[in-house]
C-alpha cells in the first residue's frame, strides 16, 4: 500500500482523510461504551442480572 | 493505526451504517432474549412492582382508586 498522502483512494478519500474519519468512529465507539458501561453498572444494582 | 486506512476501500457511507445496524442488531437480539426469557427483565420494565411489594408487606395497601364524583353521585 502505497504511502503517497496525496493519493486519491476508490471510495474518494486520501489516507489522512480516512485516518480522519475513522478517529471519529473510534471516539464515538468510545463514548457509546462509556455509556453502556454505565447502564449495565445501573441494570447490575437495581435488578437480579448477574445475582 | 493502520485501520483508519479501511476507508480507503471501503466507502464510509456504506461501512459505517453496516457497522452501526451490526451493533444495533445485536444489541436488540441479545436483550430481547432476556425479555422474552425471563421473568424480573419485564416485571423490571413494567415497573411499580417493588412499591406494590413495600405497600403489602407493610400492610400499606393503596386504596383503590375511586371513581369520578360525577359518576359516582349519578343515579
């Protein structure tokens, strides 16, 4: 795979704008995590799940 | 990283929905098996059912509801 940064790829996009793109989704997956992290801390106390 | 580089063959309009419908497939697959199989995830969703349980053990039973005075002093 070819490093040139100014390469345009088939879906449009050059690396630094995929690298872009995909620490987006990685924030986002972070952020959905924290949450369901939390959720399931709140369904572990307040119902029998796991008891 | 070198998976930021799947973007580059993979159109992010079409790959990140796939992604986003896996999650959420199997997020409602896996909880609607505990609805379905058992007992304390519905009562849970249903909810009031710890506060009929305090309000009987106690002997503090909520009195029923009573109807409106209209209908109730229509003859």
């Amino acid at each position: 795979m070819t490093d040139d940064p100014n390469k345009v790829w088939p879906t449009g996009l050059t690396i630094g704008e995929a690298e872009e793109i995909h620490s987006h989704i990685v924030d986002g997956t972070r952020i959905y995590g924290a949450i369901s992290i939390v959720a399931h801390f709140l369904a572990y106390i307040y119902t029998p799940w796991l008891h | 990283m070198i998976y930021g580089r799947m973007w580059l063959v993979i159109k992010p309009g079409i790959g990140i929905p796939m992604g986003a419908v896996a999650i959420m497939g199997t997020s409602l697959a896996v909880h609607t098996c505990i609805l379905t199989h058992t007992t304390w995830f519905p009562a849970f969703l249903q909810g009031g059912v710890k506060a009929q349980h305090a309000a009987v053990e106690t002997g503090k039973v909520a009195a029923a509801p009573q109807p409106p005075i209209a209908v109730a002093s229509a003859k």
